[in-house]
C-alpha cells in the first residue's frame, strides 16, 4: 500500500518562544539555544543546510557542518572550487537553516558571505585528522568522474605522499566562509500549528526583534 503521507501529524508541544524571554541578540540568543542542542545530545546539532545561488537566481542547496559562531558570523568550510563555493564567489549572499527536531526547532538565517582568513583557513584545516586532509586535497569536489576507483586511487596517492609527515598542505582552494547574518528567525512549534516565530532583521546598523504569524 502507498503511504498517505497528506495524513502524517505531529503536534509540538515542547516549549514556547516570546519576545519578553529572548536575548536582544540574536548570536546570544543562537548560542543559548545552540548549547541546548547539544546538552539534549541531538544527532548533529551542528549540520546546517546551506543555500546559495547563481547570479541568475537558480538556488542550490546542501547540508554542511558549522565550524565556528561568534559575534561576526556563522563559519563553514569547503573547496572553492566546488558548486557552492562558485555559487558564493559570484554571489556573496546565501542563508543557512538549522533543524532540530528532537526540540520542536529550527533557525533560519539570511546574510552575506565572505572568505575567512587563509590563517585562520589553514589552522583549522590542520586542526583536522590526517585522512580529512587528505580527503579534501584528493577530491576534486563537484567535478564529474570516471569512478568510484578513481577517487580512490587519487585518495591513495596523496595519502602515501603524506604519510611520513602525517599532515597535508593545505590547498590554494580550499578554505572558511563568514555568513554575516542581517536577518535570524527562531521557530518553535507549538500545538494546532500555532507556531512562535521570532524574528532579528538588522535596520540601520540596529537588531528589531519582532513575532511573525506563523
């Protein structure tokens, strides 16, 4: 039989969000809810779906894992030469979205896009264990192959090249993005699908909070 998936139902009934009880910050109030996520031990509490588009607006979307959170933005990594990575190079403007289902929550994120620092780059793409290193220089990501094998063959021959020293330089093309956000929504679920919807958009260098109709 085929599944009615028209008649799957959950009720969310876990928490409620109010203006009143959130940070005036929204990287404050990510963070506390960032630490709740991984205090309930959630599976990948730091996955992110990332989406970009080309100049001509086709959007493209994947997931990717959040590196670092402070003040200035949300950081990932990637080869630049990949489709997201061309996607951001021609057109710096992306959002990401956080879903954690085990809390009823998600975050949706929207701002511009710059490279990190190749120092900052290059210590965190050493900071990582040997086979990812060489992972990301093997692979030549987003590019059409012939095979399995192939990658594993090019996998192969950088890790004996490396294998002595046990650490890879880091490629040209490989590197950290910065998402400065100007707009961070919270959700939560709520029962009847009267979900709260919080929303920070920066206005003239200034964070309005406001609650959006679910």
């Amino acid at each position: 039989m085929a599944l009615d998936i028209a008649t799957l139902r959950k009720e969310y009934t876990r928490a409620e969000l109010t203006i009143e009880s959130v940070n005036r910050e929204p990287l404050a109030q990510f963070l506390i809810w960032f630490d709740e996520a991984l205090a309930s031990n959630i599976h990948e509490p730091t996955a992110m779906v990332l989406a970009s588009a080309t100049l001509d607006a086709k959007p493209s979307s994947r997931v990717v894992l959040l590196k670092g959170v402070d003040n200035t933005g949300f950081v990932w990594y990637t080869n630049y030469h990949s489709r997201k990575g061309s996607e951001l190079e021609a057109n710096p403007h992306a959002s990401l979205l956080f879903f954690w289902p085990e809390l009823e929550r998600q975050i949706r994120i929207e701002g511009t896009v710059e490279r990190v620092s190749p120092e900052q780059s290059t210590q965190y793409f050493h900071s990582r264990p040997f086979e990812s290193q060489v992972g990301a220089v093997a692979s030549p990501q987003s590019q059409v192959v012939p095979s399995r094998d192939y990658l594993e063959q090019l996998f192969a021959t950088t890790q004996a090249a490396n294998a002595q020293a046990q650490q890879v330089e880091k490629p040209e093309h490989w590197g950290g993005y910065r998402l400065t956000p100007t707009v961070i929504e919270f959700w939560q679920g709520r029962a009847s699908r009267m979900h709260d919807r919080i929303r920070y958009r920066m206005e003239q260098g200034v964070w309005v909070v406001e609650r959006l109709a679910p």
